[in-house]
C-alpha cells in the first residue's frame, strides 16, 4: 500500500494565486491542449476577487468541465482547489499532479464523503479559491440544463459565509460529450464560460443544519447559475427542474451506461414470446 496522501492546507502564494510547481506543469501541457480544442468565450472575470477565500461554482456538463474552468480562473489570476472523485486520484502520473497541484480526492456517497466539508473550510480558512459542482455529478436533464443540486453549497456558504461567484459553461460537451471518453477534434468548437456577481448568503446565517435554509439556499445557487447559463445559450430554461431525487436513475455514476443495462435486462430473449 501506498503512504497516505499529505493535504496542504497553507495560505495560496505566487502568480496565479494559489499555483505551485505541480499546477504549473499540469497547466503548461493542458492549456496549449485546450487552446488547439477549442476557442474561448470568457465572460465576466471582472467578478472573480483577485484575492482572499472565494467559492466558484458551475454547471456540469462534461469530463472536460474541470480542465476548462481551470483554465478560465488560472488565467484570470487564481490556481483553485476543486474536491475531486477519488477514482481520478489513481490513475497513473495525472493522479500525481492532481494531488500535487492541491486537489483532495473525495469517496462521494460514501461514509467518508462528509470529509469534503472539513477539507472545503480548511482551503477557505486558508485563502483559497475553492471550486465547486453543487449538483456532484454530470446533469441528468436530457436538455443538459442544470438540475437540482445537493446541499452541500450551501451549508459550506452558510458556514462560512463566504462569497460564492455563479459561472456557467457551454461547449465543452460538444467536444467530449456527457460520459464519452471520445473527443470530437474537428470541427473546432467554441468554450463559453461566463462568471456572475457574488452571492450573499447572510440571510441564512447561523441555520447550516437548517434543511429548509439549506433547501433554499442550495435553490438560490442553482438558479444563478441557470441564469448565467441562459445568457449563454440565448433561451429560457424549463421551469421544471430535473430532480434526481425523483428519478429511477442512479445517483452519481454513468447514467447513461445504467439506462443501457435496464433495457437489456428488459428485453425479450431470443424466441421468448414465440409459439
């Protein structure tokens, strides 16, 4: 077995803040990498603090989401520490820069996933920019829209009270679409990500352990960024919202490989139904 992973949690230095040696490499092969994929169409940087603990959050829509904000916030002047799944952690040589740049592996739905919170403030105590998916997996809508998040936003804000900037993306999932590992190269897309004013979270002060501030405050984060995301698109989002609470789909995971598996567990086997 290997030694346990070191979690440094001291305050982000150095240009952009927050980079280290580690998050200089990653970015140095991954930036020319997502320069060739695609062009950029970078909105609102002028919301992002140049300094001091922030939480970003955005809509997920693609395995290329994290390379792509990271992109977006690192040129605009902050390294961020995103809580990842655990199982990228492992991968060979990427799972070393991962974790060497500043990144925590979290085991989601699990019995230790409640760890993500602790290492959250530990990086907001310190300064950090803070990266975030409120809805903890790729979106389930079949519009690709936002869908209801988990709560987990908003006790963090509510705790910490601290500002949180809404960013939504676009594009990405035309160059490797939801749960593909094939990238499509040509033609060239274009990345849209777009960043929003701050978020207040006072009014819930002191009520992280609320379920009905948590509730509406989670509801408050997701509706900013669909506002965001409308700008993007240039339509209205469904005033229904997908809830995966709600749906036979599996919480976290590759849902389209689990639709698969029901329909073949529900077809018929050759001849059944014959006389």
């Amino acid at each position: 077995m290997g030694s346990p992973m070191v979690i440094e949690y001291s305050p982000p230095t150095g240009r952009p803040l927050g980079t280290n040696n580690y998050f200089r490499f990653g970015a140095g092969v991954v930036i020319p990498l997502l320069r060739l994929l695609a062009k950029r169409d970078w909105r609102g940087s002028e919301n992002l603090p140049k300094s001091g603990p922030v939480i970003v959050v955005s809509n997920h829509i693609s395995y290329l989401d994290p390379l792509v904000f990271a992109h977006f916030l690192y040129k605009n002047g902050r390294a961020p520490r995103f809580l990842g799944k655990v199982g990228v952690f492992k991968i060979p040589v990427i799972g070393k820069i991962i974790s060497g740049s500043g990144q925590v592996p979290v085991e989601r739905e699990s019995a230790n996933a409640s760890n993500a919170l602790v290492h959250a403030v530990a990086f907001l105590n310190a300064g950090h920019c803070l990266g975030v998916y409120p809805e903890g997996t790729l979106t389930r809508d079949e519009n690709i829209w936002p869908m209801r998040a988990k709560t987990g936003i908003a006790r963090l804000a509510i705790m910490t009270q601290t500002p949180v900037i809404p960013c939504a993306q676009w594009g990405a999932q035309e160059i490797l679409p939801p749960y593909s590992k094939r990238p499509h190269l040509f033609p060239r897309k274009t990345v849209s990500v777009r960043a929003g004013k701050a978020l207040e979270f006072a009014k819930w002060r002191g009520r992280e352990n609320d379920p009905i501030a948590l509730e509406e405050a989670t509801a408050y984060v997701m509706a900013a960024i669909t506002r965001e995301l409308e700008v993007i698109r240039g339509e209205q989002a469904p005033a229904e919202i997908f809830d995966p609470h709600h749906s036979s789909l599996p919480r976290i995971g590759n849902f389209k490989k689990a639709k698969e598996t029901q329909r073949s567990e529900t077809r018929p086997e050759k001849g059944e139904g014959s006389s």
